[in-house]
C-alpha cells in the first residue's frame, strides 16, 4: 500500500472515531436533558405554595414531598399562588410566573435552578395602568427564541372594553388574552392586547408539536355554557394566530388550565377537570383527533381536597428529578 493511502486511511479512521464519539455525547446530552417532567401546581386556594409532582413518562406522576409551609407566597394582596407556569431560560435557569391573587393588577415571579432554592419574590404589576380592571389570571411565560425575550401573558377583564360580550361569563367578566414582554424580569416592554377570540377566554397556553407551533385556549362562555378547549395554529409566540378548532374536550365538561408536551410522536395535553374534581388528559399524533386517556393517568391526591389545580408539565434532566426525589421509573 502506497505511503500516502495509509497516512490517508489512518487520518479517516481518526475522523470517524471521533464523529462517532462528538454523536455518542450529543445523544447522551438529548437523553439526559429529557429524562422526565415535572408537573408545577397549586392545591385548594393556593394560599400554602407550590407543589410539585414528577413523572419518568408523562403518564404516573409522583408527588414531591416538601417541608410544612414549604416557600410561601407573599406578594399581593391576597398572598396567593396559583397556576404555577415554569420556563427554562437559555442560560438553563427555570422562571415562574403565577396567579397572586383573585382580583389583583399583578402577578408573581420568581427563578431557580433546581425547584428547591428560589430567587426572592417579584411582584410584576403588569396591569396597574388600568385603573378599573378586575384580575390578572393564569399568567403562561414561554421564551421566544426568534426575538431572544420572555413572553408572558394572562387574562384580565376591563369593564366595558369588549361590550359586545358583556354578560357572557359568570359575575361579569369577560376576559381578553393581554401580555408583555421582558429580557430579565427587571423591565417589562407596555402590556397589549394579544389575543381576541370573541368570545371571554382564559388559561392560555402554548404546544411545540412536530415543530408547529399551536395555542391552547379555555372559552369560559357561561351564558350558554362552553368551558371548553379549543387549538389554533400559531405563526410565533405573539401570533397572529390562526382559526380556533372545534372543541377538543370531552363533551359536557367543564374544564380549566391545560398544559401541553409533546411525548414520542404524541401531543398531550393535561387540564384540570374541575367540576369532577380530578385532572384529565388528551393524546393527538395529528392535532385534529383526540383521544381521552384520562384513564391512563395516574394523578397524587385525586379526589381529595388537597388534589392537583391548574399548573405546567415542562421537561426535566435526571440530575433535577433526582434531587427532588423522584422514586422508581415513575
């Protein structure tokens, strides 16, 4: 063999066993960034904290067991947190955002690294400028790679500004998706309109699926009842979004707070079955046909009064699932 051809093949062999190991770590670093999922919620009226449970499949969740009075909410008036929703940073640095309260111009914030140490409690008053306006519930906060922000966005209802569906909820709201955003949870660009079905709408909510980008929305119509769940496709996490699907839920429940993962080559969607005091699921490989797999969930506490409320499933590595604790291949 000529001098040249083994110097050629020795530096070929080289290469390759190096791609094969460059592969071997980047596949590795896949496995491990998505070795389970914690579930963020909240119990009874959310006056006692976070709450977390924890899955290896998306399907048997394990409840984090916690100290008694375990980070306590403290901002607000009402002292409340409520539909918890986690989003990790680029820098690998979780955000929470979460309901303070039931009639309150803010919401709360505040990060961590590992769910167990928490930064100190932010109020964010992302409503004050508007005098009259009743709450800021369920705010979601997704980071949006194409403009490098956090978004965060809620539902709050304005007296009078949408009078054509005035009525139309219970005690006279009628919610309007609102939202802003922010690079460091320290200054927040004017919060806007960023979403108007028509109708009163809450608990919004977004799901990366075979890379589509889809909102999930809550119509909370009472006067005819809707309560239910509808999906549309998104162009970007500020919209403008496409036309809302036909309803997803099971038909005559009233239901509250999805959230969303893709699981394999399946969406699932969780939400919170409120009125049969339970949560629920749904599973889609093409986002048109739904199958209810709620049988197949396993749930801490259900049906009891410290059972499982409106919060976020985000994916989770094996070092955080087992600081917290997580017990088993559940």
């Amino acid at each position: 063999m000529p001098f040249y051809s083994r110097i050629f093949r020795r530096i070929l062999c080289v290469a390759m066993a190096a791609f094969l190991v460059a592969s071997c770590v980047s596949n590795k670093s896949k496995t491990e960034s998505k070795n389970g999922y914690i579930f963020t919620y909240f119990t009874k009226n959310g006056e006692d904290g976070l709450h977390l449970a924890a899955s290896r499949d998306g399907y048997n969740w394990q409840k984090i067991e916690r100290p008694k009075d375990f980070w306590l909410p403290k901002i607000g008036n009402s002292k409340l947190m409520r539909d918890p929703s986690v989003v990790k940073g680029p820098d690998g640095t979780y955000h929470m955002v979460w309901t303070s309260g039931w009639n309150e111009n803010n919401i709360g914030y505040a990060s961590t690294k590992d769910f167990i140490s928490w930064s100190e409690q932010q109020e964010i008053p992302v409503m004050a400028h508007e005098p009259t306006v009743r709450n800021s519930w369920a705010p979601e906060v997704v980071y949006d790679e194409k403009i490098g922000n956090f978004v965060i966005f809620w539902s709050s209802t304005i007296p009078g500004r949408f009078p054509e569906t005035d009525g139309a909820s219970e005690e006279g709201y009628n919610h309007r998706l609102y939202y802003t955003t922010t690079k460091d949870f320290k200054t927040f660009t004017p919060t806007a309109l960023f979403y108007n079905p028509g109708f009163s709408v809450i608990d919004a909510t977004f799901l990366t699926f075979n890379d589509q980008l889809y909102l999930i929305v809550k119509d909370e119509t009472r006067f005819p009842p809707k309560k239910y769940l509808q999906i549309a496709v998104a162009h970007s996490k500020t919209g403008p979004f496409e036309k809302l699907s036909d309803p997803i839920t099971p038909e005559g429940f009233w239901v509250e707070g999805p959230t969303a993962v893709q699981i394999g080559d399946a969406a699932i969607i969780y939400y919170d079955a409120y009125m049969t005091r339970r949560y629920g699921a749904l599973r889609s490989t093409d986002m048109k046909t739904w199958e209810d797999i709620s049988e197949q969930m396993h749930f801490p506490d259900e049906n009891t009064p410290i059972r499982m409320r409106h919060g976020t499933v985000i994916e989770a590595s094996k070092s955080i699932l087992e600081k917290l604790g997580l017990n088993g291949s559940r």
